[in-house]
C-alpha cells in the first residue's frame, strides 16, 4: 500500500464547553476536552481499573459556532477526524507539543431531554460536518428511517 491514513474517531463526553477564538475575515475555531474512558481487570489483584484518556479537539468556522451553541460540559459526542502535532516555544523557550484532533465530522449523542434545561440541543443524534453544518437535518435519522423501509434481505 503506497497511501497514508490519519484517522480518528472517538466517542466520548466533553470536559467542558467549546472555547471560541474569532479571527479577522470571520472565521473561528473551537476547542474543548474530549474525555474516553477504559476499564480493565488487574490480572495481579483481580481488581477492576478504570482509566480515563483526555484529547483536545480542535473545530472551524460554523462547525465550531455550531458546537459552541449545543455542546455543553459532559455531553456526549461522536468525533471524526484527524490527528495534527502542533509546536510552540515555552516561556523559557523550550520546545513544547501538543497534538489535536482536528475534527471533520461530529455527532452530538446526548439525547436532548438529557441535557442541561439551560442549554438548547438540536434532535437526538444530529451528524454534522463542517462542510455542510449550516444544514442541522440529522442524517443518522435519516439512514435509520431509509434502512427500516428497505427490509430486503440483500
């Protein structure tokens, strides 16, 4: 195989809400704290562990107004993407990094009644990309709907 692959796709629950930076020319991006979890039996102690792993997710333009808008601390959430390193200089001037996931695709999947009565949330389970984010129709719904009226066996 000649080609490369740079994919990411993590379920997970936001560890707080999308911090906003605008920029001239109108566009944004958005960050929060993606948490996924995973648990396992020590095999010494016999003893269930759970472990929690944090990623930084990084959306633009109105995918990132989009979330800013529904997403909320601890909702949780489907994202697609891919991974970026970035480098920066310290203080001291020392050579830091921090790797992102630079999101493609996302989908809220904190059922609405759950969510926080504060917050606005769009219908169970709305796809988004940031292609199409104007457009707030949920394609998961949709492909639920088509697959249970197709009920062929092939």
């Amino acid at each position: 195989m000649s080609g490369t692959l740079n994919k990411v796709m993590l379920i997970g629950h936001t560890g707080d809400a999308v911090k906003m930076h605008y920029f001239e020319g109108g566009s944004c991006i958005g960050r929060f704290p993606l948490a996924t979890n995973d648990s396992y039996v020590n095999k010494s102690t016999g003893e269930r562990v759970n472990t929690t792993e944090w990623h930084n997710v990084v959306v633009r333009n109105k995918a990132a107004e989009i979330c800013e808008k529904y997403l909320a601390k601890g909702d949780k959430v489907y994202i697609e993407g891919r991974l970026k390193t970035r480098k920066w200089q310290d203080e001291q001037g020392k050579d830091r990094y921090s790797t992102e996931i630079q999101c493609t695709d996302f989908t809220f999947l904190t059922p609405k009644n759950e969510s926080q009565p504060s917050e606005p949330k769009p219908a169970n389970a709305t796809q988004m990309t940031p292609n199409s984010a104007a457009n707030s129709s949920s394609a998961i719904s949709s492909e639920i709907n088509a697959s249970e009226e197709d009920d062929l066996p092939f």
